[in-house]
C-alpha cells in the first residue's frame, strides 16, 4: 500500500512538473513579437513598434504590403532550395547589422547599396549626428563610416541579441549583383583618391594576372582593368588567402538572409519607395527622409552591359556561379547581356 502511494505521488509530480514546462514554453513562445520600446526602462506609455506596424491585420492587404510579401516568401523559398545545412549565428556574422533601440530597427549594410544614406539617416535616428541634426546629407560621407558611431549587433550580449533579432524590424537593401560589382570597381579601381585600395588590391591584382606589367603599376596598382579584376575575383587563391573585402562580398555572406529572417527586403531598383516604407513603419517619415537620389537604375544597368562585353562567356560564368546564392535568392534574373547561356 506504501508503495502504491509512492508511486502515485511520484506520478503526480511529475505530472505537475510537466504540465508547468509547458506552461512556461508557452509563456516564451506566444509572447508578442515585439515588446514595447523602452517599457523595461523607462516605463513609459507604450507605442506600437515597427514589427507591430508591419504585421498589423490592417495592412497586410495594402499592395506595398504584398510586394513585401512575395520578397519575403521568395528568399525563404530559394533558401530552403539552396542552403544544405543551418548553423547557428556568431558574432562575426553580425558586424553588418546596425542597431536602433531607440526605434527598435536592424539593418544590414551592403556596400555599394546606398548604405551610405541610410548610416547617415540611422546617425540622425540615434541621435549620433547630433540632437538638432534632422538632415542625412549634412552629414559627411566619411563620418558615416567612421566606427563606433553607429553600434552594431556583434557587440551586444548572446541574450541581448536573440532579443533583439526576435522583437526589432530587420531589414537589408540588395541591388542586382553584377550591377553592385562593377560600381564597387569603378568606385575603389578607377577614382585617383583611392590609393588605399590601389596599394591593398592593385598591386596584387596586377602582379598576378598581368602578363609583364611595368614596374610603376606594380608600385601603384591604380590602372587594374575590370578583366583583370574579374580574373582575381574567381581565381581559387583569393578567397583562400583572406575573405572577400565587403565592397564586392556577396550579400549571402555579409548579412546571413537564410539564418536572419529579414521583414523587409529592399532593393536599390525601388530605393526610394522601399526607405519611405521602412520608415513609415517606423514611424519616422516625419523626423526624417532617406536622401533622393538622381542615379538611374537604367544607367547602371546599361554600365554593367558595357564593362562585361570584354569578358569571356567563361568568366561570365565563372563570375555568376561566384555570385549565383545572390541572384536566387532576391529573385534577380540573369542579365541579358551575359553570353554563356
């Protein structure tokens, strides 16, 4: 009988425990998506966050809404398409990903996608500009990139940064990839001020794949062609030898879209509609307005058919297989220019 009572008891706890486990995996997993900003600290009236915002019912029929959507839908696809195996996120791989607590906003920066523009809105957004400053182009490019004015995820704590990964609106400008290389190239290849990378990458480019260069552009490496560039770009020692520099990383690589599930995927093709959305959902549009720009989307593509009609159809190839997670992944077509097909 003793026995008998033992056992009931013993069932009976364990039962209780279970039933409170379950209690509380259900207290984690149902919690709101997005706490309120700066209840814990300032217990302050809450507003709706930016998650909120893009989640609302309300909105989720609105065809800014919908084309958001299908971006998002489109990059979970190619990602269960196309990435073998999941791992779990380091701080290295968030070095590119900024952070507003203020208006509970990540952003991942893509050289070469206006990221210079939206450093400058999030330094006005911080208060890093200054309190009075509203205006982004006041701001000097270079100040924009200088570290430590803007914080990013990678220096926040293991449970600081699931909670923001989980509660914060994430988002990533992307831009057509062939289009982003070769602005990266005649960005830090053919402007004189840019000896850094003349003296870092020209040297080295020219020195292995220049038949008989002269000596001054081996000193100087300042006149590397676009072949040439491409030749060091799908050449194996490359990337054995150091990482790709994050003006001509791919964007799989520098922000992680298949481990980080972005909410907004904005593409340099629609900037300035996609930055008004961001900040609406911010609920910012009033504070501050991402930068117009006067660069046409038609141009940049008629540039890169240019530059690539040099290029064999063997190295186009070799360069799309380089870039091809980024073509699949935010749903870029294969340039029609290209000759390999």
């Amino acid at each position: 009988m003793m026995r008998k009572q033992k056992v009931i008891r013993l069932v009976f706890a364990m039962s209780l425990g279970c039933f409170i486990m379950v209690i509380v995996y259900f207290n984690s997993t149902m919690k709101p998506a997005s706490e309120t900003l700066g209840e814990r600290s300032s217990g302050q009236k809450s507003r709706r966050s930016p998650l909120q915002t893009l989640y609302d019912g309300d909105q989720l029929e609105s065809p800014v809404q919908m084309l958001h959507q299908g971006r998002r839908e489109v990059l979970e696809e190619a990602c269960r398409s196309h990435t073998r195996k999941r791992r779990v996120l380091i701080p290295e791989d968030l070095k590119h990903v900024i952070v507003d607590d203020q208006h509970g906003l990540l952003y991942c920066y893509v050289p070469k996608v206006a990221c210079t523009n939206w450093k400058r809105v999030f330094m006005v957004l911080t208060g890093a500009a200054g309190p009075q400053q509203r205006d982004p182009l006041a701001i000097p490019a270079n100040e924009a990139h200088v570290p430590g004015n803007l914080r990013t995820l990678s220096e926040y704590s293991p449970s600081q940064i699931n909670q923001r990964l989980r509660s914060y609106l994430k988002f990533v400008f992307v831009r057509e990839p062939f289009e982003r290389l070769v602005s990266a190239y005649r960005n830090k290849f053919t402007r004189s001020y840019n000896t850094a990378f003349h003296k870092r990458y020209g040297t080295k480019i020219v020195r292995r794949h220049r038949l008989d260069p002269r000596p001054e552009a081996l000193e100087r490496g300042d006149d590397v062609s676009f072949e040439e560039f491409v030749y060091y770009l799908v050449d194996p020692a490359t990337q054995r030898e150091e990482p790709f520099n994050e003006h001509w990383e791919r964007v799989h690589s520098l922000c992680h879209p298949c481990l980080i599930h972005y909410d907004v995927v904005g593409k340099y093709e629609t900037l300035e509609q996609d930055s008004r959305y961001v900040l609406q959902l911010a609920g910012v549009e009033q504070q501050v307005g991402f930068p117009s720009s006067s660069k046409s989307t038609r141009t940049t593509g008629d540039m890169a058919a240019q530059f690539f009609r040099n290029i064999s159809p063997f190295y186009q190839k070799k360069l799309y297989n380089l870039y091809r997670m980024d073509f699949l992944l935010f749903n870029y077509s294969l340039p029609a220019y290209l000759k390999f097909r």
